[in-house]
C-alpha cells in the first residue's frame, strides 16, 4: 500500500494505471466496519483500489464539530492496508484549495432540504470536495454509503449533471447490533450517551409517525433537528450530547 498526499505524485502514479479499473473510496479517515465495506466492495470490483483520508474543513459549519472530529490514522492505515487497499491518498489542505474555495459546487434544491437546512454550505463543501476528488483520482467507479443518503443523492445527481464519467455506487448502512449506524463520531459519545444512541434506529423503524418519532427522542433526551419522511424513507438528525447522530431507513420495509 503506498501513501500519497501531493496531488502531482497521485496523477504521475494514476496516469501509469491506464487499463486497470480503479475503485475509489473517500472518506474523513477514523474508519470504521462501515467504511470496511465500502473498501470490501471496491477491492472486490476493481483492479485497484484508491481510499482518501480527508477531513475537508469547507463541510464542516462548525469550528468546534471540526476540532473535535476523531483522527486514528494509525489504525485506518493497518485496517486499510489489511483490506488490501493499493493508494491512500492523504492531501493537505493547500493541495486541495490552491484556490482558497473560491470555486464551490452548489446544488440549489435537495442540497437545502434536512441536514441542508440545519448545516448551512454543508453540502456546497461535500460537493466541491468530492469533485475534485473525482477529478484527480478518475475512478471507475466510487463508493458512498446509504447512511448518508442525501449527501449519495446529491453525488448521483451532481456527476450526471457535470457529465462526470464515473459510476456512484451506494452501499447499504452497516449497523452495530444495537441498530445504531456505525459513524466516527460515534467515538465522541460517553458511556450513557453510547446506550441511548440506538434508540435513534429503533425510533426511525417503528410505526410511529415522524412528528410521534420526533416527541419521542426529545423526551428521551436527543435534541432532534429533524425527523421526516420523503418519498418512503425516513430521515433522521438529532444531536445527543455534543455529537449529532445522523440516519435513514426505508419506511415499510424494517417496521415493527
Ligand atoms: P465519512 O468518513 O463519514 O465521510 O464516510 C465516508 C463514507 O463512508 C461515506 O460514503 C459514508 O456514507 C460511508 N459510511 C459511513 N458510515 C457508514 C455506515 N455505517 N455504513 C455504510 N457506509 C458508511
């Protein structure tokens, strides 16, 4: 596994790759069983598989979200050397912005529904940061987990919009066996927090309704920013403590 973090040494090395079909997978590091299967999936399907470690400061909409978000470099490099990843590409943030985020990649519609309305340019950031990710490391094809849903949406949407050639690959949410969606911040929640957490999932899967689900967590102590239903799967934000817990389910499917 060879480690890059300069966008010239990636495009030398990518440029010697021609004829292999390369999978991509990118994420903020601090892996997880979830991230696992996203890697699992390129390996599986790939030639060559290219992981990106980046936390982009420009999604973050809070300084203190951005600071406190976990880093176990160490162990992801093991993990990810172990899942047979063959690149990690690791850049800094001049290597990402030489233009400072003068040049952004907004969407104007899903970008400001749910978590939209709640995180302000939060998308704008996730879109222009994967842009460029996409335009340096030119996969095949990449992988995004369902757990974010709307940040996959919005990715889907956005390359066939820019005529992007490249495959978006949506990966189903890997749970703990509580049902709480693995997640890097999960590391930041205490002991009680940790045990109210999957409450979030068997709230989202039950039969009530978002306004009930929201009544719900409230009371059980989440601060809920939004819990709502579009086109059949349901939505979910809510912070617990200082971390805020995101999730989605198909509706129907998983009721109890
Ligand atoms: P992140 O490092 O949080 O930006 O996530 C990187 C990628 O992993 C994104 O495509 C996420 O949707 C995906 N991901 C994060 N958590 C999970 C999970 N529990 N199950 C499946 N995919 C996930």
């Amino acid at each position: 596994m060879k480690k890059i973090d300069s966008v010239a040494a990636f495009r030398a090395l990518r440029s010697g790759l021609n004829g292999q079909s390369v999978g991509f997978v990118p994420t903020m590091g601090a892996l997880h069983i979830g991230h696992a299967s996203l890697i699992d999936e390129s390996v599986r399907c790939s030639d060559v598989t290219v992981l990106s470690i980046y936390i982009n400061p420009t999604q973050f909409d809070n300084a203190n979200d951005l600071a406190k978000y976990p880093e176990t470099l160490a162990e992801d490099l093991e993990l990810a050397e172990k899942l047979g990843v063959d690149y990690v590409f690791m850049p800094t943030y001049q290597q990402m912005y030489p233009d400072n985020f003068s040049y952004q990649v907004e969407e104007t519609k899903l970008s400001h529904q749910l978590c939209g309305a709640h995180r302000e340019g939060h998308f704008t950031g996730v879109l222009t940061v994967v842009m460029k990710l996409l335009n340096i490391v030119k996969p095949d094809r990449a992988y995004f987990g369902e757990k974010d849903y709307q940040q996959f949406e919005l990715i889907k949407g956005m390359v066939e919009a820019l005529f992007v050639d490249v495959e978006i690959v949506g990966c189903p949410t890997v749970r703990e066996n509580d049902g709480l969606a693995f997640s890097s911040r999960n590391l930041n929640l205490n002991v009680n927090e940790r045990k109210l957490a999957p409450k979030l999932h068997a709230a989202l899967v039950s039969g009530l309704s978002d306004e009930e689900v929201t009544l719900e967590l409230n009371q059980l102590g989440f601060v809920v920013d939004y819990i709502e239903t579009i086109s059949g799967r349901r939505f979910a934000a809510a912070q617990l403590g200082k971390v805020r817990l995101i999730d989605n389910v198909l509706r129907g499917e998983h009721e109890q």
